[in-house]
C-alpha cells in the first residue's frame, strides 16, 4: 500500500545538458509539479525545439495529472527553461494556469544579467508568477512543498522538499560527481559549503535528487541516476562527505573553478531564464536575438578604425 504522504516522482533525464528534469505528483489528488524543465536549444544553428517539454506534458496527460507548479531552482547557466512554453501550451489545451515559481533573490541575479545584456526592465520585470521565501510552503494536493534557499552555485538557488524527498537542483550533485562551481556572478563557496551541510543534517533516508548527473564517470557508471539518500551522501561524497571542514571546501573548490571553462550554453541560457522562458522580443523584422560576447586578442583592438 502506497504512503499517502509520499508523491510519485517521475525522474526525466534530458541527455544533451545532462539535466535531471521531475514530475513530482500527489497520488491522492493528481496535482502535480513540473522541477528544472528543458526547452532543446541547437548552438549550431540557434534553433529552438520543444520535444523534451513535450514529452513531459505528454507523461502528464498520459497519468492524468493536474500541472498546478512549474518550478525553478535557479537561473540555469547550462540549459533553456521550457517553464513559459510548458505554461502557454498547458493554457492552450484548456487547462487551468500552472504558476511558474523561483526563489525570490532571482531579481538579483536579473538585474546583474539584464544589464550585462541590455534586456530591458519590461522583459524580466514580475515575469514569474510567484518568488518563493525560505521556509515558504505550497499546497500540491493533499501534500506540501517545503522550499529551502540553498545559495552558492547561485546567490537565488533553491530546492524543494516534498515528502521524503529533496530536489536540490544544482547545490548537491551525485557523490561521485560532487559539488557545483561557484564561480558565477553571486557564487560563493562558503555559502555553498553550507547550503550542503543543511541538506545532510536531513533524515539519513532522505532522498536527495540533483539537478544533473554526468555518466559515464570515473567510477564507471555508464547510466545516469536520479537520486541519494543522505546517508550515501555523508559517507561518499567526494567533495562534502562525512570529516570535510569548510575551510578544505573552499580552498578546493576555488581552486578548482579557476580552471574551469565556461558553460556552452552559458550566454543563451542566462538571457532566457532570467526571463522565466519567454523569448526576447522580436526586431522589427521579426528577428529574436540573444547577445553573445565577442572575445578580441588585445593585439587586434584595432582592427577596422582606420589610422
């Protein structure tokens, strides 16, 4: 017999950005909450496509379920949201009008971006439909999500508990992946430290279920996996497990972003997601463009200015 205060979760692995994307349902009631979707993005010739939202609201119809949520954890560096597309589509079919939801502290990471790529106040401005508290608790059903501020990958992170379980997105990865960069605008090792230590004072069975996996791996696993409890956590984790002070943390983890490269996807998906999903206004020939930095060797500042 199923535990009523258990939902259904549906772990949906998005290959291309190594994204874990999740329909998490109340069994009694079929509301349900769509965490982290995906909107498909070719960098090669800049095209959108919708087949994994697609195939999420496809698995929600297919189990009858009521989508009332459509919840962020963070601004994604690595992926598109399909939140406003899953939203307008869901609308469409004559369905009543899920909220898209995010921490509150995303109007900080707004503005830094929105000016970092001139996108006007009226594109990002109250374009989600609720910023969640820390603590702040939302019905689904006969159920509860519980939502917890985990800052350091990004100062507006978030998780959501529901259950026994925890979607912690980006602030604590598998234990042989580890921990997530804080290199970006806002991030901060310290406060990630932390955000993890909160995760892992949680019940040992607690499941915890991140944001992406990358298999294959050192340890050869060649399928990805959704979820750890916090016991595996604790005693695995090969950035944060059991005995790691947060001095050893910081220093390793700084060190480690100074090496790193930035996201593929990491201008795209910025413009977008501060955005909730809605595409930048068209041009007045109908064109919609994202900014995209323009690196020039400093020898070559010249180039084109005549002399």
């Amino acid at each position: 017999m199923k535990d009523p205060t258990q939902p259904e979760v549906h772990p949906i692995f998005e290959p291309n950005t190594s994204t874990w994307q999740y329909i998490i349902a109340d069994p009694a009631t079929k509301d349900a909450a769509i965490i982290d979707s995906v909107l498909d993005f070719n960098i090669s010739t800049s095209t959108i496509t919708t087949t994994s939202a697609d195939n999420l609201i496809d698995l929600a119809k297919r189990n009858d379920y009521r989508i009332v949520y459509i919840l962020e954890t963070h601004a994604h560096a690595d992926h598109l949201t399909a939140s406003k597309y899953i939203q307008q589509t869901l609308l469409r079919g004559g369905n009543p009008k899920p909220q898209i939801c995010i921490g509150k502290r995303i109007e900080q990471v707004q503005r830094t971006f929105a000016t970092k790529y001139h996108i006007n106040e009226a594109e990002y401005v109250s374009i989600f439909d609720k910023l969640l508290e820390d603590g702040e608790h939302l019905p689904l059903g006969k159920l509860e999500i519980e939502v917890l501020h985990l800052p350091g990958h990004t100062p507006d992170h978030v998780g959501y508990v529901i259950g026994s379980n925890v979607f912690t997105g980006d602030s604590l990865f598998l234990p042989d992946v580890g921990s997530a960069r804080c290199d970006f605008p806002g991030g901060d090792a310290t406060a990630l430290f932390k955000s993890m230590m909160r995760l892992l004072t949680l019940p040992p069975d607690c499941r915890l279920y991140s944001g992406h996996d990358y298999p294959p791996n050192q340890d050869g696993r060649t399928e990805p996996r959704a979820f750890a409890t916090v016991a595996e956590q604790r005693e695995k984790n090969k950035h944060v497990h059991d005995g790691v002070t947060l001095d050893e943390f910081v220093q390793w983890r700084t060190q480690r972003d100074a090496t790193l490269g930035e996201p593929r996807l990491l201008h795209q998906a910025l413009q977008f997601n501060i955005r909730a999903g809605q595409l930048p206004s068209a041009s007045e020939h109908g064109h919609r463009f994202f900014h995209v930095p323009l690196k020039v060797p400093e020898e070559a500042w010249t180039w084109g200015i005549e002399t």
